[in-house]
C-alpha cells in the first residue's frame, strides 16, 4: 500500500455511492470550489483502506437496489475497512433507515434536500487544504 501524501490528505472530496445520474449532476451543481465527488457504485472502485479515508464523508443512496446493496456498502465500510467515515444517508424507507442507523450510518435526510445539504456538508468538513 503507497503511503498517502500531505497533498492527497488535503484534497477536500467526499464519495457518493448511487447510480442516479440526476442526484449526481444535482450535486456537482451544488459543489463548492476546490471540492471534489468520487462518485462510484463500488467501493473496491474508490481504492484501499487509505484512499477511502482521505475523503471527508459519504453520501449513501439508500433508494438504490439494483446496482448495490446500501447495507453492504456500510457493512463494508465500517465492519471490514473499520473506517469511521461520516455516512450521510439520503432516501429510503423507515425500515430501511433503521437498518442503516443499526448498521452505523450517521444521518438520514429526504432525497430532494441532499444537494441543498451538500454545501453546509462542505463547510463543516473543509478543514485544512
């Protein structure tokens, strides 16, 4: 594993986990300057243990069903990683919800209000670099 550099630990970006072109392009709409998306359906494809930890938090569809399971995506990602990423969930049911939240995911908003919430997400998250 390369050792990550203080320039790539200065990067502000974050990863969304969705296959929804429309939340996507919403988002890097909403982007804010210097931020950068790591927009996958796979983690494996964001890279090993020490490139997922250099992203400031997770955006995680929990509407999504057919190109990932949003459990997996956090079972992976806090049991077998055990990385202690902030995930924000959007969508979903209550049930759903539930699960994500026993599954240690830490916070759930509607999914027409996640690109609104994304520049505030920045802000809280835009130390350093």
């Amino acid at each position: 594993m390369a050792t990550p550099s203080i320039e790539s630990r200065l990067r502000r970006r974050f990863i969304l986990v969705s296959a929804d072109s429309s939340i996507s392009d919403a988002l890097r709409a909403a982007l804010p300057p210097n931020w950068e998306m790591t927009p996958t359906t796979d983690l494996a494809f964001v890279g090993d243990f020490a490139e997922i930890l250099q992203h400031r938090f997770l955006l995680l569809d929990l509407d999504e069903a057919a190109a990932f399971d949003p459990l997996d995506v956090l079972h992976e990602l806090r049991v077998d990683l055990m990385l202690n990423v902030p995930v924000f969930c959007f969508g979903g049911t209550a049930k759903l919800r539930d699960e994500a939240r026993l599954a240690r995911a830490d916070r759930f908003f509607e999914r027409g209000e996640i690109a609104a919430k994304l520049p505030e997400f920045c802000r809280q998250y835009g130390w350093g670099g």
